[in-house]
C-alpha cells in the first residue's frame, strides 16, 4: 500500500502511514519483501526506482545491495509515507535514498535513467495502469526491467462468524482501490505497453491463528476504520466484524495471494 487514491480511496495520513509501517515489519511482509528482492536480482552499481516506497523498508534493503556505486529513488504521493521513509535514508554500505513526492503518472526523472523500477501494492491503486507503464518504460533504460507486485483482493480466505457481514466488509473495503483484481489482467497490460513479461509467480501470506502482528491482525484496523460508509456498512457492524475476528484466537483464518510479475522493457 503506497500508491495512488481516488476521491473515495484511503487516505494515506499520518495515522495510516504508521499502521501501514506497522503491518511492514511484520514477517509476512518481511518475507514478501525476501520474495521481491530474489525477483530484483539487484547488482552493484544498479540505478533502480522504488514507485510508491512507503515507509522505505524495500528502498533500504536495495540500497545495502546496489552498493555505494548503486542509486535508489523513491516516488510517493504521501507525505507521511516520505516522512518515515526518511528516517531510513541513510544506509550503511549503500548509497542515500533519494525520496521525493511524486506520482506514476508523471515520475520526476529523464528517460532511461534507471535499470530497474519496482513498484509493490501501488498499481492497483491507479486508474490509467497502462499510461502509467509507458510512463515506467520511458525512464527505463532499453532492457530494464520492471517488478510488480499487486493483490488480487478475491482471493481473500477469511474465517468469520458472520459469512454474510465478511462478504460485505470485504466488498466495502474493495472501494479503497482502482482495481481490486488487477493481477488478472496485469500481464496483458505490460505486453501491451511495451514490455516482455519474463516471470509471474503467487506470493501468498497464510495467518492461522490470531495475532495483531502478522498481516491480517494489523490489516483488521485498516479495514475497519475504513469501511463505515461503504457498501452499506456501519461503523457498529465494522466494530463487530473486527471484534469477532479477534476473538476467534486458534480458530482464527486468513489467507490471500498476492502476484509477482517481472518484465523487460522492449
């Protein structure tokens, strides 16, 4: 969750920003990041752009491997995002991130000057994905390679008392997004704008049992402060909703896929 909002979508303030930040350290995500970092396949010397690099866990990790010769950029829409990445800036062994506001609709930097752009939960924040991918393309150099990483929201597999309420939460929590079902059609996209996709694969998090600091347990205060309002939901039935899957402890069960692409730039 970086990226880029509507009118209606969440709003990446302050407070959200720590959740989010919170929800990244946890090992699901820790392990997500494992997973995209292999996919990167980073070099000394590599000049990569981070497309909505929110709290700057990814960024920082690049930069201990592109090594002091490398550079790593950062674009967010957030300037809460940007104030906490920040404070990951400097990186032992690697070069400063260079973090700045910004947008993939109009990303700050000249034509080819990068090798790899990555970009993880933004894209299906954004409206005109295509147009954002030409705009991908142009600041990579021929050949470079970009890496996506996106939920495809019905994939979600979440234990709950009230099927029926868990239906609606999930679809009100849907609206927070452009597309909640992007990885279906991502591919097509890419080879559309100019790319040769190289690699897919399914990056899941599986939570067995309840606990606030693995993904879903973090995920439960994002989803409920923000659905009142959306598809019908209250704020009463979001506090119930998030009240019961608490309560489920070892019965507790959340399961979701994510999906990976990388492709290279024609």
């Amino acid at each position: 969750m970086g990226g880029e909002v509507d009118e209606d979508g969440l709003r990446f303030d302050a407070a959200v920003s720590r959740q989010i930040e919170a929800v990244y350290t946890t090992s699901d995500v820790v392990e997500q990041r494992r997973v995209v970092r292999a996919a990167l396949a980073l070099r000394p010397g590599d000049r990569v752009l981070d497309v909505g690099f929110g709290p700057g866990l990814l960024a920082a990790e690049m930069a201990a491997e592109v090594g002091p010769n490398g550079r790593i950029c950062g674009i967010d829409i957030s300037e809460s995002m940007l104030a906490i990445a920040r404070t990951r800036a400097d990186v032992p062994g690697g070069p400063g991130l260079e973090l700045e506001l910004g947008s993939v609709a109009r990303i700050p930097h000249p034509a080819e000057s990068f090798d790899v752009v990555v970009s993880t939960q933004v894209f299906e924040y954004v409206d005109a994905v295509a147009d954002a991918l030409e705009e991908v393309r142009r600041v990579l150099r021929p050949a470079g390679r970009v890496v996506l990483l996106d939920t495809d929201w019905g994939s979600v597999v979440w234990r709950s008392s009230d099927d029926e309420r868990m239906a609606r939460v999930l679809t009100a929590f849907e609206d927070h997004l452009a597309d909640p079902h992007l990885p279906r059609t991502l591919a097509d996209i890419l080879a559309k704008t100019g790319f040769t996709p190289t690699h897919q694969q399914v990056v899941p998090i599986l939570n067995t049992a309840y606990d606030q600091h693995t993904y879903s347990g973090g995920l439960i205060d994002i989803v409920s402060e923000f659905v009142p309002g959306h598809a019908g939901v209250t704020e009463e039935e979001a506090r119930a909703w998030a009240d019961d899957l608490r309560g489920l402890g070892a019965s507790y069960f959340f399961s979701l896929n994510r999906y990976l692409f990388v492709a290279s730039a024609l």
